[in-house]
C-alpha cells in the first residue's frame, strides 16, 4: 500500500497526541494576541493597563505565549502527525514518550506562566540576568525543554524504526519524516546552550545556592539557542512548503535531494551564530563577532534554494493546467484554496522579511537598528507572518483530518479573508515599527515621551499606527480562532486529506550522503566547536566579578 | 546531485551578491576601522564609583590621544549619570560607558552609537560628531519598570556660537 494515499489516515491514538498540543497551541494563540494587543494600546499612549497589571509583564505574556508556547505546540502537533502519517503509526512506547513529553510542556508552561501573573518573573523572554526570576519561572522553562527533548525523542525514533524496517530497500526515507527528525535535532543541540545556562547558572543562582552568575556567559549561551531557535519555527513552514503545497495545488515536489539539502544546510548554519544578536555587546572580539557574521549569512543560501524551489514548482504547475507567456501561469494557480493562498502571503512576506534580517546581522549597520523597534518589525514579518499563516494554513486541513470532520467551502474562504486581514494589520504595524526603529524608537518600552524631547514625539504617530495594525490583527486572530473551534468540534463529518506531495519524475536520485545524519552531525559539532570555543573561553577567562540578582519590577 | 541550470545561475548570483556585500562590510570593519562596541576592559560593578573615570562621570576635553573628548557615562537603574552631555560639532570623541547594576542600552536616536551595557564591562565607541542639534538617548534594554524614564541627551553645539 503506497503511504502517499490520499486516503491515509492518521492513526487515531497518535491524532489524539497531536490534538492535545495543537489545543494548548491555540489557547496560547488567543492569550497571547489579547497580550499584544494591549501592548499597542499602551505604547499608543491612549490607554493605561488596570491597576496591577504591569505593561513588561503583558509583554513578557505575549513574547512567552506566542514565541515559545504557540509555535513548539503547534510544530509538536504537526511532526507528530507528519511522522505517523509519512513514516507510520507511532508503537505503544513511542506514542507514550509523545504524551510524557506533552504533560512536562504543559505543566512547565503553566508554573512559568503564573509566575509571570504573580509578578515574580517579569524577566522578558530573553532572561535578562542579572534581573532574577523566580526559581519557579526558570524550573518551568526546564520542564518546557525537557518535555520538548523526550517527545521530540518519540519522533525520531518512530523515523529510526521505518529505516530499520526498510534496510537494504533502496527506497528513500519518507521526506516529511526526514524533515522532522532533521528539525528536532537542531533542537536538541540547540537547547543543550540555554539548559546549561538555566542549570548551571540561572536555577541555583534563584534558589540562592550561588551568590553571582556571570552575565556574559549566560547571554551567550542564551543566544546559541535563541537564533536557532527561529529556525525551528521556520523548518516546520518549510516542511509545508516544500512538501504540502505540492499536493496541495495539484503539482510535484520539485527536488526531493534539494529539499534535503537545504534542510541539512540549516541543520549546520542555523545554531554557529547566535553571536550576530550581541554585536553591540562588550566582551567579544570583533574577529569573532565578524566571523559569525559570515556563518549567519550562510543560511542565506539554502533560503534562496527554496525561493527558486518554490516557485520553480508554481509554474510547473500554472504550465500544465495551460498558463501561457511569461507569467500566464501565475493566474492558473488555486488562488480560492486557503491551504495555497494563506501561506502564499506569508511567502511573500518573508521577501521584506529575510532582507531586514540580512540588515540586523550585517555587523555594523546593526548599531543603527539594534534593539530598536524594527527588530520588532522585522520578526512580526518573519515569525509572525510567514511562519504562523503557514501554520494556520496547515491547521485548516489538519485538524479536521485529525478529527474526522472537513473544511468546509465558507470555513475555506473565512480562512482567506483571516489572512488579508492579517496581511493589512502587519504592513500598517510591521511598518510603523521599522520607520520608527530607523529613527531611533527603542523596543520594549512603555509608553514614555522622554522628557519632552522633539525625537520621542516623532515617534508618538508611528506608535498609534501599531495600535491600529495591532488592532486589525487581533480580529483576525479571533477569526482563526472561530475557524479552529468548528474544525475542531462542529464542522461536518467526513475524510479531510492529509496531502503528502510525491516528487517530481524529473527530479534525479538522491544522493545516500544526504540521508546519512552522522556525516552532518559531525559538521554541525565542529562549526560549533569552531564559532564558539575561544568566545566562551575569551569571556570566562576575562571575567568581572559575577553579578548578585536584582529584583526592580 | 542534479541542479536545474537556472537554479544554479540563481544561486551564483545570490552567492556572489552575498560575497561581495560581506567583503564591503569586512573592509569597513577591518580597513577603516568600523567595529560595533567591543571593549574588553572589566571592573568590578560594585566598586564602579572608585574606578577612574567612572569616579567622574562627564565631558574631558583630552590631550595627545586620537580622540578630543572623552564622554563618561554611568548607567544605573534608572538614569544616566551624566543627565545632559554637551559637545562641540566637529570633535573626535570617545564614548565610555558601564552600568552600575543590570543591563542597560545606551542608544543614541537618530546616530548609530548604539552599546549593550554590562556590569562588569567598560563599552566604548569613538565616534566624529558631525551633526548639529540635540539627540536623545534612551536606555534600550529592559531594565526593569523604569526603564523608559531611564534617558539623557546629547547636544552637538556649533563651537563659534557657543562661545
């Protein structure tokens, strides 16, 4: 039985496993946009928070929710199904790790959560030392890691089962299995820098068995995982794209070897540059603060593979259903279908996107921007755009797959409407935010007019017209969310495909060497070793003094 | 592996676009001596008002160095010390900061002085001021609920009026 059976359903245990996630992913989704929408309301300067609720506490609430809670639930949601569905239903024992790894997230998500509600923890997402949480929020972001390893730990080796199953076939590993197990090491490695930081330094520095921790040191660390950390919400955008969207519209995967490729490309350019976030910083050498410069724009490379990827497969497509010319093709494609045109939008999106991102890394032109609101700007584009629509769009055809029901005709075109909606609300706020990062307005920062100074008031305009685009966005949050709960629970029973795209005839075998995860693992280690060794050890070896907690919230 | 022959034209044109955009921002660096904030000199965070200069934040007209000021700044939760610096437009100067507690930012709007402050470490920049006017400086890293009350200003005055 071929597995690329329309027909293939998730097996209905595992569908289960993955609903839970997708269920807390949406949860965080309303929380976290309700969290963002105060936020502009605020920095518009029209409006003030009832009393006892702090404006960096809403902010930490959102940045949580949206940036760690949304996206790992929903990937989890999605790789465990993908897995299932590409590579098989999960064993007995597989599926167990899957609802360990479930229940430690929660529950880790939850204490850190009202921590933050409780006014203990308003530390950012970032940490911040020497600010110190409470221990709890920091136990709890463990718990959150820990849970992500044991069930990202399942899907691998549900993936090691079908290789083992089908030695010596010859055939190729299922792509979207492939994928995930490339996505979830990166993880793993990538963690490994913050779970050192959060118990070595933060957690006995809480409870108060250490007296200072080196601020240095855990920025570092943090920044390893932080910037490898985008690029695990940008793989599973991109397990869409390369191998949903095919289906989706009709067509073929355009290279199966290009697909893997420039999954391992990210693979080893993704964790060796989290040192681009800290250019401003003291206590890095300028050499190795270049250098990772140069590895960060690395990763450009396999992002222009899939540009080419992507639209090479566009107009395959557009040409076979009878687009002629140059750009007649482009009419052809199924404009109406939500699961093409909403991550289409955030295709498009992530064009400003990935160019502001070249911007932020580029050495010195990051002091004109560094921690201004266009960073704001620039990752609303990029996570907040390209990636969550692909998410919401994939949400459409998953969830009633998984729950045995369809997306109906309406619920499709609501879908659509969500999208523009979304499109209209980022380009006012995403561009009020770059304008006003360009001519210094700082980001995570309270409404405040500074004094009076004529600079702070150019910003005031820019700052209501984030409410706006936040405002707009926030109504298609609430659509999205109308669009899950009938998916979930009301929608009309039925059979919703799981579309896996098969690839292309044309397309030429793939190499072995691609398939082979210790080959990159090998590089990947050695980049790290090679990016982050003598920084590490410049900053231990040139220390202060460590600094002691500060509690000034 | 087989690359389709447009996608390889695509691919040397975006790689060589990236190459050359990083040799210019390297000879900016390296050549001319363009480097974001990288001082390396540590204290002890604690004791920041016995270090000079930190004893005596403020505006020093120097002699016999590459720079003609040097501007001593000491962040501390929530304000800067100094609350006002005056410079002449035209003059060389050097940027000496640290912070007495947390992390702090200190970025000029509207220039790209911009430096991560952190305790224990001395951020420096030296830099032409070359613009007339008044620029205000805010603390761009959260450092607590007073973080947006935490700014001073720079004011770049012309030398012949001033006098």
């Amino acid at each position: 039985m071929s597995l690329n059976n329309n027909l293939t359903k998730v097996d209905r245990r595992d569908a289960k496993l993955a609903m839970a996630h997708i269920y807390v992913a949406f949860i965080a989704l309303l929380l976290g946009g309700l969290a963002g929408l105060l936020q502009v309301f605020v920095r518009s300067g029209q409006f003030t928070l009832p009393a006892g609720i702090g404006y960096y506490q809403v902010l930490t609430v959102h940045g949580v929710l949206l940036g760690l809670i949304l996206t790992t639930f929903f990937i989890f949601g999605f790789q465990i199904a993908s897995v299932s569905r590409t590579s098989g239903t999960f064993t007995a024992g597989q599926r167990r790790l899957g609802w360990i790894g479930f229940w430690l997230m929660t529950i880790g998500t939850a204490a850190a959560a009202i921590m933050v509600l409780l006014n203990e923890a308003t530390v950012l997402y970032t940490f911040y030392a020497p600010l110190k949480a409470h221990w709890i929020f920091y136990l709890g972001l463990t718990l959150v890691v820990v849970g992500s390893w044991v069930g990202g730990a399942g899907q691998i080796l549900r993936y090691a089962q079908w290789r083992k199953e089908n030695k010596g076939s010859g055939e190729r590993s299922p792509l979207l299995s492939f994928m995930v197990v490339v996505n979830n090491l990166m993880w793993f490695v990538a963690t490994l820098g913050v779970a050192v930081s959060v118990l070595f330094q933060l957690l006995p520095w809480s409870l108060g068995f250490i007296e200072r921790v080196d601020v240095a040191l855990s920025r570092t660390l943090f920044w390893y995982f932080g910037h490898a950390l985008v690029y695990f919400w940008l793989l599973p955008a991109y397990m869409i794209w390369y191998v949903i969207i095919p289906k989706v519209i009709g067509g073929k995967i355009f290279s199966d070897s290009l697909a893997r490729l420039s999954f391992m490309l990210f693979l080893i350019f993704s964790v060796p540059v989290g040192i681009h976030h800290q250019l401003t910083e003291p206590g890095i050498d300028s050499t190795w603060k270049f250098i990772q410069v140069v590895l960060t724009f690395a990763v450009i490379v396999p992002s222009l593979m899939t540009a080419f990827s992507m639209f090479a497969m566009f107009e395959l497509r557009g040409r076979e259903l009878g687009g002629k010319g140059l750009y007649g093709w482009f009419k052809k494609l199924p404009w109406k279908d939500a699961r093409f045109f909403v991550p289409f939008i955030g295709m498009v999106a992530f064009i400003p996107g990935g160019a502001g991102g070249i911007i932020n890394a580029s050495y010195q032109m990051n002091q004109l921007i560094h921690n201004t609101i266009w960073v704001t700007g620039h990752f609303h584009l990029t996570i907040a755009t390209t990636v969550v629509l692909t998410y919401f769009s994939a949400a459409f055809w998953l969830i009633p797959h998984l729950t045995g029901r369809t997306l109906t005709k309406s619920l499709n075109n609501l879908g659509n409407f969500a999208a523009i909606l979304w499109a209209i609300g980022m380009t006012i706020m995403s561009s009020a935010m770059h304008i006003a990062g360009l001519i210094g307005a700082p980001r995570r920062s309270d409404y405040s007019e500074y004094g009076g100074a004529q600079q702070a008031y150019d910003w005031i305009p820019y700052q209501i017209a984030q409410a706006v685009g936040g405002t707009i966005l926030f109504i298609a949050i609430l659509i999205i969310l109308y669009i899950v709960v009938k998916l979930a629970w009301f929608a009309p029973k039925g059979e919703e495909e799981f579309p896996v795209g098969e690839v292309h005839a044309n397309s030429s075998e793939t190499p072995a060497i691609l398939e082979n995860f210790k080959v990159w693992l090998v590089i990947l280690v050695a980049l790290i070793l090679f990016a982050y060794t003598i920084p590490i050890y410049d900053i231990i070896s040139n220390s202060p003094p460590g600094s002691k907690g500060y509690k000034l919230w | 592996m087989h690359l389709h022959k447009y996608e390889k034209y695509w691919l040397v044109f975006g790689v060589a676009t990236l190459v050359v955009f990083l040799i210019i921002l390297g000879i900016g660096a390296f050549h001319q001596g363009s480097h974001p904030n990288n001082g390396k000199k540590t204290l002890d965070y604690e004791k920041v008002n016995e270090f000079p200069p930190f004893d005596n934040p403020g505006v020093h007209k120097v002699e016999g160095k590459d720079w003609d000021y040097e501007v001593v700044v000491l962040a501390s939760a929530f304000n800067y010390n100094p609350p006002e610096i005056e410079v002449p437009l035209g003059a060389k100067v050097k940027f000496i900061a640290t912070s007495a507690d947390v992390m702090h930012g200190f970025e000029i709007a509207g220039t790209n002085i911009n430096m991560m402050l952190e305790p224990g470490y001395i951020s420096e920049y030296v830099t032409e001021v070359n613009k007339l006017g008044e620029f205000l400086i805010v603390c761009n890293e959260y450092c607590g609920t007073g973080h947006t009350m935490m700014h001073s200003m720079l004011k770049v005055v012309d030398p012949n009026e001033s006098q």
